[in-house]
C-alpha cells in the first residue's frame, strides 16, 4: 500500500514519559486517573424508593479495565453495615481536576465477579466495563491513562506523593444523579518521603510516610515522583502516645473562655504514622487480574 492511500487516524497521543523532571509533570499525567469512590444503596426516604449516597475514598485506574483501591474502602465491617459491601450496591466513580476536567461513571459490581477484596493486604479491585472509556461515539477516558505499579522495594528517603478525594462529599443538583455538584469534588495532593519500611508478614510489608492523610485519602495512589509508579495505596494512620501533661489554664486566659470554666486541661501528645502496604506485597493478586504493567 503507498502512504498516499494509508488511512490517515489523526495525531499521536503523547507517550507517557518513563520519567519526570519535576512533581508538577507528574501530577499532569496521574491526575487523569485518580476517582472518589461513592457507594449508593437503596433506601426508604419519605416512604419513596430512593439511594443513600455514601462517600467511602479514592481510587485509580491501575490497566485497561481495573480500578484499584483500598480494601477497608469497600467493606469496612467496623464502621457499621453502610460500609460493607452489599449485593445491589451502586457505585460512583468521579473525577474532578483543577484543569475542570471531570468524567463519572455509575455500574453495579457484583462480588467476587466484577469487585474483589483482599483484607489481608487491605486492596479492592474492581473491573470497569467499556462504558466506563466511552459511549457510542463519545469518549470519556483514554485506556491508557492508567498508573503504572512498581514491582520494587523503594529505599527510606524517596521522594513520594499522593492524589485523592479527602473531605469530599458527592452531592446532586435537584437528586439528579446526572447531574453531580463537581465543585464539592475536589482532587488534592501532597508529597513527603517514605520514612520506614517493615514487615508485617512472611509476604507483606508497609511503608510509614511523611504525609498526613485525612478521610477521603484512603484507596489514593501513593506514588514515585521520579517515575509515577505507585509504590503503595492509602492504608491510613496510626498513633501513638507519646506525652500527657497537665496545662494551667491563667485568669487572663480563662476570661476568654465562654463555656470551659475549669483552671487546667489535660493535653496529650501523639506521634502520628501514615501508612499503606508496599507495592511487591500486591503483585500476586495483581496478577492475577491481568494488571502486570
């Protein structure tokens, strides 16, 4: 065939660079695939049939047709029933960046079909159907903005950063769930380093990180600056008491006070741990859902 009649398909998208010069780079190419995670369970409201939306986390596209998040994100028995995963549970994926780019996909996942949890490792994985890329003609998504995973251990000291949802709360104009409020969806980052690394079993190991994660965080990326690998998901914090003192409280300053009238207050000291399982402690299940990037 001559390059006269070769059919033309418009330009190249942009390769996805192996490697960054700086956060902000990194950030244009991973923001694309980070969502807030939102259940929706049917509920009796005012003797009407409706769906109680509940905003769980974040997530990210982790290869054409996976979405990765956190485990305790889908089915935390410890927060009561609304956050363990049901059949006939909905769920809402959206994502709103600060380009105002934003795309949502709703779907119905069936355990152990299309939504899988890991709690030993605190991972979910959820199968996104071909709606979720495009509809007829319209595309949404690009089945290549996924986030690669490192199959390695990182050193202490490497230069991290994390994307996710925190303190968000999905609303709906006029309870049109097509019609989402974006403006309360907002995507957030920051970055620190990898601070410790320990196992927790023959297989698993966590990282501690600099960072400071709210609610809404767990099930985001953490990631690789230099490369935009993800090197861990989201686990949460713990914290440990390190100082309890008894602080007086001045005439002065109890004179501010409008409704505290004791002369002293007890303050205690943390040490806060961010935390989330390291990337190797996940391959095997990655694996096994075709996410070998």
């Amino acid at each position: 065939m001559s390059k006269r009649n070769k059919k033309y398909k418009g330009p190249k998208p942009p390769k996805r660079p192996e490697s960054f010069h700086n956060f902000v780079d990194c950030l244009k190419w991973l923001k694309k695939s980070v969502y807030v995670v939102v259940k929706g369970r049917k509920t009796v409201i005012n003797e009407k049939e409706g769906i109680n939306w509940i905003t769980l986390g974040t997530g990210f596209v982790a290869a054409p047709n996976r979405f990765l998040t956190a485990g305790h994100v889908i089915n935390d028995p410890e927060k009561g029933e609304l956050f363990k995963h049901q059949d006939g549970d909905k769920y809402y994926l959206l994502r709103h960046d600060d380009d105002d780019q934003w795309h949502y996909r709703i779907f119905e996942p069936k355990l152990d079909k299309e939504i899988f949890v890991y709690q030993d490792i605190d991972l979910a994985v959820i199968y996104l159907d071909e709606d979720f890329y495009k509809s007829g003609d319209k595309i949404y998504a690009d089945k290549n903005d996924f986030i690669r995973i490192s199959k390695d251990f990182l050193p202490i000291g490497t230069a991290v950063g994390v994307l996710g949802y925190p303190l968000s709360k999905l609303e709906f104009e006029n309870q049109d769930i097509n019609k989402p409020r974006i403006g309360n969806i907002l995507l957030r980052t920051d970055k620190g380093v990898i601070n410790c690394r320990y196992k927790t079993s023959e297989k698993h190991s966590l990282y501690e990180f600099t960072m400071a994660f709210n609610p809404g965080n767990s099930g985001g990326p953490i990631f690789d600056i230099k490369t935009g690998r993800v090197v861990s998901i989201v686990k949460g914090y713990r914290t440990s008491q390190i100082n309890t003192r008894e602080i007086i409280i001045s005439d002065e300053g109890a004179k501010q006070l409008k409704v505290y009238k004791e002369k002293a207050f007890i303050e205690v000291l943390h040490a806060t741990y961010s935390m989330g399982f390291a990337t190797p402690s996940f391959l095997e299940v990655l694996k096994q859902h075709n996410i070998t990037n």
